[in-house]
C-alpha cells in the first residue's frame, strides 16, 4: 500500500512537529493518529483502538459538522476536477469548533493536503490549536494552491439562495465594524433612511431576525471577510 511510503516520514513529523497529526484513507478510516491528540481531545491511541472514519467526528461541534462534511465533499469535488498532476497541491484548511480535554469547546485550524491522489487515496491533515478563540465565529475555510499561491473562492454554504446587491454588503460589513446608521450613511453619501432600508432589506433577503445572525450567515457565505 501507498501508506507504507509515507509512513517514516509521518511519523516523524507527529514526533518533531507540536502539531497533532493524521492520515486518512478517504472515506475508510485513519491509518495513522498522533498520540499527542490524547492532550488535546483526551483520545487515547492504541493499536487496538477502532479507527472508523467518523472516529474524530464525534468530537467536532453539532452546529460545525455538517458544514464541514459539505464543504469537504465540494473541495474534493473541486480538486478531483483539476488535472491529475495538480491535485495534489491543494492545502485544505479549516477553523471549527472541536471538543477537547476539559470538556470544554476550543477552535482548531486542520489542514490537510493529498499524499495520493489514485486509488486508494490517502489524505494527511495536521491541526493546531486556533489563535482565534470565538467560540461564537462561524466555521473558515479556505483552499489554497500551495504552489501559486491562489485561493481558491468556493462559499462555505452550498448553493445559497441570497443575492445581495453590492450597496447592501457595504452596509453589511459596516455594521460588522460595528458603524452605526449616521456613520454609514456619512461614509457612504446616503440618507439614514436609505442605509435603515439596505438594512431591513438585509433580514429579508436573508430570512434572519437581526444583524448579526446576517453577518454570520454572510460570513458561511463568503461575503464577508
């Protein structure tokens, strides 16, 4: 198996690197998890340990889960597309909620990239702990070619079916910095009424109760930064 190759090199990555490192066999299980991930989620690897591919599911948060499930399944869709000799060299990286050792939620940063790309195709995935500790900010995600350096732009929500216009995404991202009506409508050259319009249209288009569940959903988006 294709494992084998990689396998003096991962495990001396897990061992030099302060990172908590695994390789999956996409869609089958894990062949190889650190045991410095006892630390962080309090898991204990052993090899008689059953190593399912949900094995470290259950540890990400209810509300992360299946955002990162989807977007998983899109970045794959989205890679596999490309030409084989490039699929590679694509870093996969997350920011989500993830349960660990006090019993307590924390943010991690997994990142993961292709080892092989023919059948069986492996995946290695190193996590870190977040420096961004808000437990109340949406999943981030973002694909990178870790040769060009080009991000690749694909929406954290599938297909969303909301279309703001250019003005209310301006408005949007300036409630998000926390401008008030008056400073909006100053910088932007509008009446009050105008940006307290943008505004409502916002929650209507977005379906949501107030601003800041609509910075959130913009965030999933991709419309806001």
């Amino acid at each position: 198996m294709a494992w084998e190759k990689h396998q003096p090199y991962i495990e001396l990555l897990s061992q030099v690197n302060n990172s908590f490192v695994f390789v999956s066999l996409l869609h089958v299980k894990y062949l190889f998890i650190s045991q410095n991930f006892k630390t962080l989620l309090g898991l204990s690897v052993d090899a008689d340990m059953n190593l399912e591919n949900d094995l470290l599911e259950e540890y990400i948060h209810p509300d992360d889960l299946p955002i990162l499930l989807n977007l998983q399944k899109r970045t794959l869709d989205y890679v596999f597309n490309l030409p084989h000799s490039e699929q590679a060299n694509y870093k996969h990286v997350f920011d989500f909620r993830v349960l660990g050792i006090s019993g307590q939620y924390i943010r991690v940063i997994c990142q993961y990239q292709l080892l092989e790309t023919e059948d069986p195709v492996l995946l290695l995935g190193v996590v870190d702990i977040s420096p961004d500790q808000d437990l109340k900010a949406p999943v981030k995600f973002r694909l990178v070619n870790f040769k060009t350096g080009n991000i690749v732009n694909i929406p954290i929500i599938d297909n969303p079916d909301v279309s703001l216009t250019k003005r209310e995404v301006e408005v949007l991202k300036m409630v998000d910095e926390g401008l008030m009506s008056k400073e909006i409508s100053d910088k932007l050259y509008i009446s009050i009424h105008t940006v307290n319009r943008h505004r409502q249209n916002i929650l209507e288009k977005m379906n949501v109760n107030n601003l800041s569940e609509a910075i959130n959903y913009a965030k999933k988006l991709g419309l806001l930064a």
